[in-house]
C-alpha cells in the first residue's frame, strides 16, 4: 500500500508501524512516531494498524532553541 | 537558584543547542555558559542519515538537563502531538511549549498556546510556555497549572532585546510567585543583565551565543551578566532620579560660597 513518511510517498507491506519501523531500519533507534497527526507510543506501535494514505511521522532529537 | 517545577538549579541560564559553528564548538559553549539546561527539538527523521541519533550521543555526553521544545507548531494539535512524542523520546515531563503565529515576528500564538497548555497540564507535563508579556494570556497559562511563564523580550533571533521592558516589569510584579524566563530576543550580555535587574528568574538564550563570532567566549560573557544582573537585583537597585544628586559630601566643599548655590 501507498502511505506519507515524513511527507514522502512510500510503497510498504507492513502491516502495523512496528513493521513499518523494523522494515525502515529503524529498530531500536531513537525515535518517536505519530499516524495522522496523533502521537502513537513506542508501545503502541505493533498494534496500530496501517491504512493506505496514512500519513506517518518518525521523528528523533535535534538542536533546538 | 532557579526553580523549575520542584528542582533548583545554580545556572540562571538556559541555552539553545541549534545554529553553532560545530558540536565541538556547541559543546565547549555548554561548559563556558554554565548551564544546567539545553532545549533541543524533534525533527524527521531519515532512515539513512539517521541524524538524530549522533546528536543525542552529542547531548548525552553533556549531562545537562533537556527540554524539549515545539519549536514550528501552527496549531495547539501540533503541539500537542510533538510535546507527547518529545516525553517519550527524552524521558521528561517538560516541554518548551511553542505555538508560533506567523513567519514574520515568530509571536507565539496565545489563544492555541492556552489550548495546549491547558491539556498537557492535564496530561500531567511541566509546561514551559514561551509566551508574550500579555497579562490575560499569563493568567490563563497559570490558571492552566504553568509555573513557569517564558515571555519574549523580541522575536527570536532578533537581537533587539527588551522590546517592551515596562510590560515585562508589570509581569514580574503581577506574578511575584512564578518562575519567569525570558525567552527569545536577547542580543547582547547587557540585554541579560537588564532582564535579570528586573527580577527575572533566568534567561534562554541561542542564536546571541551561537552566532556569535566567537561562541564559546560569548557564552562565558553571557554567564557572567546573568549572574551580575541577578546579583543587582538581589542587593535592590536605587531608584533613577531626574535630576543630579552630588555622591561627594557638599558640606565642608573647599570655596564654598552660599551665593553660588541656585
């Protein structure tokens, strides 16, 4: 299916944002995510499931003001 | 010492981490400024850059306090979402809250700061709202449970310092009780010092530091005037008079003649 990763058009079979994190290479990184504008917790990951057009946002620390 | 939701600090200073020449360079302004506590943010991450995670090794190595700021949130829903993912991600329960209102003056944008203010304090987050000198807006961030309050002293990044000082000393005495940080706009260690002489608690500062020609020597200066302009307030300040007043004793004046005296 066709989701938004931090604005990118991207064609994925994960089935849920653990897949979706774990296929990204982003297993045990620091990072945070949030589905359609809602923060989803690390531990929530596995059973939010994806939806075509989901727009998904990972995040991870920065400078900052 | 600075009081931030039940931990002291000896640091009056706040700092940015963003905008230095180099992390060395960010590193060593963190050790000359003296502070305890660094802001950072939360940007998107790519799975091959994987950016983020080398500076938060950066900031670990640091062992300063982080807040986490919402720096770029439009909307009190953006906000909200970047402060949750941020406590996840850092392990705290504070959040720079930020709502920015236009492009142009970087003003926060008080009626969604409230929004937002009012359910992370809910949420159970130590919310430190950059927010302007308005009192109505002040009144309802504390009503919201903000014990802190950080108003501007000019847009970010401006370097104009105390745009509206009057406002900012009405603020101070209509929340004698709060702890009051002056964030954004400060340009020049005598800007610190003149916030400090208000009575303010601290000072955040950033881009006056890093993009200072040299950042590192800067940070040292900005320390130093934050402790001096608190140490002026402390000892009270004489009132300005309008008129002169001789410091040296008139009486026994070599010459005198009560003639000349007008």
């Amino acid at each position: 299916m066709q989701i938004l990763i931090n604005g990118e058009p991207v064609a994925t079979k994960a089935r849920n944002l653990d897949e979706l994190c774990g296929e990204l290479g982003f297993a045990g990184a620091k990072i945070a995510t949030a589905i359609n504008g809602s923060f989803v917790a690390a531990v929530k990951r596995a059973s939010t499931e994806l939806s075509p057009a989901d727009e998904i946002e990972i995040v991870s620390p920065r400078q900052g003001g | 010492m600075l009081k931030l939701y039940g931990a002291n600090f000896a640091s009056r200073l706040l700092l940015g981490t963003a905008q230095y020449p180099s992390p060395d360079i960010l590193r060593r302004a963190v050790e000359a400024s003296g502070t305890e506590i660094v802001t950072v943010s939360l940007r998107r991450e790519s799975a091959r850059a994987r950016t983020g995670q080398g500076f938060w090794e950066l900031i670990e190595q640091l062992g300063v306090r982080v807040l986490p700021n919402t720096a770029g949130c439009r909307t009190a829903k953006e906000a909200i979402a970047t402060a949750q993912m941020a406590r996840e991600l850092f392990g705290t329960n504070w959040v720079k809250l930020e709502v920015i209102a236009n492009d142009d003056t970087l003003q926060p944008e008080l009626f969604g700061l409230v929004e937002a203010a009012n359910v992370l304090c809910a949420e159970g987050f130590e919310v430190l709202p950059y927010t302007t000198e308005d009192l109505s807006a002040a009144e309802r961030l504390v009503a919201a449970g903000c014990q802190v309050l950080m108003p501007w002293a000019s847009p970010i990044g401006s370097a104009r310092g105390l745009m509206n000082k009057p406002a900012l000393k009405t603020l101070r005495a209509y929340f004698p009780e709060t702890t009051l940080i002056v964030d954004a706009g400060l340009g020049a260690p005598s800007h610190a010092a003149e916030v400090m002489e208000l009575g303010y608690d601290g000072v955040l500062l950033n881009t006056a530091i890093a993009k200072a020609a040299d950042p590192v020597t800067m940070a040292s200066a900005f320390a130093k005037s934050v402790e001096a302009g608190r140490q002026g307030f402390e000892a009270g300040l004489i009132e300005p008079r309008d008129m002169g007043t001789p410091s040296t004793p008139v009486a026994g004046t070599p010459f005198f003649k009560i003639d000349r005296v007008s």
